[in-house]
C-alpha cells in the first residue's frame, strides 16, 4: 500500500542508493552515510535536500577570531612549531573564559589548547585509561556523540553506556552508582547542553556525578562543546550567574572541553581548550608515573598524548581563540547573541514536526520542557528509527537514527544548523504529504 504513494523523490531512488553502498541496516547508517545518501539522491532526483544531519555550524565564523588569526599569520607565526603546552597568552584568557563563565577557577596552566575537542577527547581517553591499569573502562551517559566511542575502538579501551532517559533526576544516583562500585570505570562522560537530545544536566544531576566520582575516584569528561547555548537561561554575562552548570563545582575530579567550533563557529580551524582542574593536573598516579618518567596527569596529557598525535594545536588558531576568549571575557564579544539563530529554527521546526503528528523524543528536562538549541529529537508513532529516517528521506530530509548516539528510543537527531529560510514551508508541504501518506 506505502509503496504507491507519492513521494517527493521515487523511493526506488533512495532504496538503490542504500543498495549501493551496502548499508544494510539504515538505523545503524553513520552521518556521513547519511549525508552521502542525501548528496546522492538529490543529484538523482533534482529535489533540494533539508538537511538536518550534520551537526555542523550554519553561521560565519566570529570575527575577532578572524581577524587576530589573520594579524598572527601577517606577522610570520605560521613559520613556528607553537610549543605543546599551548600560547601564553591562550592559556591566560581561557582561565579567564572559564572563570567569567562557569565561575570556577583553573590556572592557566592547567587549560590546554588542542585541535578541536576531538583531539581533547582522544587525548583524554588515552591518559584516563591509562592512569590505573585497574581502571580500564570509560562510562557514557548518553545518548552522546558517537565517534567518542570509535575513539575507544580504535584505543581499545572498554566502555559502557547507559541512556539517561529513564534516570533523570534521584534516580541518576543509583545507576550511576551500579557501574563505578564494579571498580573499573576510569572516566565518565556526557556532554551539557545534550549532542543529540539538548537536554541539559541540573545542578543536582552534576552534584550526583561529581559527589560519585570523588567516592570512586573516576575522572569526570565534561564536554562544552555547546557552551552557554541552553537558551532558557542567560549565561552570557562574564563574572555573573547564572553560570553555566559544572561538574566542576562538585569534584577535583575534572577536565572540561571546551570548543571554538560552535559556540564562535569555527569548526574549520580545528581549536579548542582542555582545561584540567588544579588538583587533577599535579596528581600522579602510579601507573602514569611508571611509564612516563614520574611526570603527573596534566603534563603526561600534554607533553606525551598531544606531543605523540600532533606535536601541538596550529599556532594561529591558539591566536584566535585566545582573542574570541579575551573578547567575551571582557564583555566586548556576546557569543550567545550570534548563535541563539539555532534556538530560533529549532522552536520554528518542532512546530512543524508536531503539527504533522511527530512527537519530541527527549522532550522535558525534569520540570521543564527541553531547550530550543542546536539539536533536538523526533519520532513518529510506533515507526522504528530506521523506518523513519529511511521514509523522510523520500520526503527529502535527511536525519541520523538515536540508536547511533547509544539511545534505546527510537527516534532522530534533527539538527538546526543548515535550515535556511525558505525550507520552513517547503518542510511543511513534504510533511503534509508524509502525515497523508503515513495516515491510519
């Protein structure tokens, strides 16, 4: 009966496309999968995609980062190896950052540039697991970032994953706790704001994780990656609360990753900052010290993970971001301003998926319906997440399944950051031809 309805683009297009590229199970399908579908069956078809799976920023790049990476590159930089520990002057203003922001203190020591916050986590997971030869498993909340836990395959560090969906709140503590007691959880990680769902930890939820990491001595991997964008609060105001929420309040037990890629759109330039907490950075472990010449966590993390993968992060993107940090520090940059467009489209495209009979999949942080951020999840009905997103891609639109995040609902990742203006009502008209077509 489906198969002779009509569809924006002939489901035989889409279907021989998969064929092709030997994905057999579209739920399991990775974004770049996704997107080579998409590219493919719009080529094929004439019919301009919506794209929403590709988590990757929409807007131009900040422009006092621009500017000072230019100034650094006029003046001979690009000819200097940057040293490993990171630009003086990067390290000043991202202590600064941090303590404007979050309202915690790390010395400049301690806050480490790195090329994007992938190379963070990879460098992370590689000190982490290797701090106690008795700790040898990272624990996800998740749903989270799926090429985190490729980075674990190719280590080949042990993980374990639980979906937080159903332990919001006082239940957290007790399934958080059913892992670290087992005694092999070297590290805990999620992301605030949530890659895919937006929710966002309270301060009670990171009370628990920081409270339950000192106790069992695991080391908390906190990722900003979406620093300040829960849009429900304002968090852009240096040196005042709100702040944005912390683990860091809670333990000694830290590192915080924090990205230049979306919250100053310049993922293309590939920096960011670690910043490890004054504790963790002396701390010696045994381990870490047999193997590295009796060197503590925070200069094995620098001066061997990030020597060995790429002796340093580039020296005039350390000049941008070290000029986006000093710029918003000092209230002259307001970040948040340029990038709440994400929370705008995501409150236009709920709107749509709603009327049409979909329903937000993380829908409430606790009391509170969920932010309107760079992300957001849907589902529809009882259709499993790869029937749905292999039947939005007839329609044209192209999302990643929840089960790749280490979700058990089912459902997609929609993200906000490639809608234009004009696909608002274009999405509109597919979706009411899906809702027909999908009709009881």
């Amino acid at each position: 009966m489906k198969d002779s309805t009509v569809t924006p683009i002939a489901r035989e297009v889409v279907d021989n496309l998969i064929a092709q590229l030997g994905i057999q199970d579209f739920a399991k399908a990775t974004i770049r999968e996704v997107k080579q579908v998409a590219a493919m069956a719009e080529r094929q078809s004439g019919v301009e995609f919506i794209k929403m799976e590709m988590g990757i920023p929409g807007l131009p790049a900040a422009r006092v980062g621009v500017e000072a990476q230019v100034k650094a590159l006029e003046a001979g930089i690009a000819h200097s190896y940057p040293d490993i520990q990171g630009l003086p002057e990067l390290k000043r203003e991202a202590s600064r950052f941090v303590k404007a922001f979050i309202g915690v203190d790390i010395a400049p020591e301690g806050c480490v540039p790195v090329s994007g916050s992938m190379q963070g986590t990879f460098a992370s997971f590689l000190t982490c697991s290797q701090a106690d030869r008795h700790r040898d498993t990272v624990l996800f909340i998740d749903p989270g970032f799926p090429v985190q836990k490729m980075q674990l395959q190719v280590q080949g560090v042990r993980y374990e994953t639980f979906d937080v969906y159903d332990y919001r709140g006082p239940r957290l503590r007790d399934k958080l706790e059913s892992y670290l007691k087992q005694g092999r959880i070297c590290a805990i990680v999620y992301s605030n704001p949530n890659n895919p769902a937006w929710i966002c930890l309270t301060e009670e939820e990171l009370q628990v994780i920081g409270e339950l990491a000192t106790q069992y001595d695991a080391i908390v991997m906190e990722d900003l990656a979406y620093f300040a964008m829960d849009f429900r609060e304002d968090l852009s105001v240096p040196f005042e609360p709100p702040y944005q929420p912390t683990v860091a309040r809670y333990t000694d037990n830290y590192l915080l990753l924090i990205s230049g890629s979306k919250a100053f759109s310049y993922a293309g330039e590939r920096i960011g900052v670690v910043c490890i907490s004054d504790a963790l950075f002396h701390r010696h472990y045994d381990d870490l010290c047999a193997r590295y010449e009796g060197l503590p966590f925070g200069l094995v993390f620098s001066t061997r993970m990030l020597y060995a993968l790429s002796s340093g992060t580039s020296h005039s993107a350390q000049y941008a971001l070290a000029a986006m940090f000093r710029a918003a520090t000092d209230g002259e940059y307001h970040f948040r301003d340029e990038v709440k467009v994400y929370g705008e489209r995501a409150h236009k495209l709920k709107e749509i998926f709603l009327r049409h009979g979909f329903h937000i999949v993380y829908d409430r942080d606790l009391d509170r319906p969920v932010a309107d951020g760079f992300y957001f999840t849907i589902g529809y009905r009882d259709m499993t997440s790869g029937e749905l997103a292999r039947e939005l891609m007839y329609y044209g639109v192209s999302a990643i399944c929840l089960v790749t995040t280490g979700s058990h609902q089912e459902g997609l990742r929609v993200c906000t950051s490639f809608i234009e203006d004009h696909q608002y009502d274009e999405l509109d008209r597919r979706m009411t031809i899906f809702e027909k077509n999908n009709a009881r």
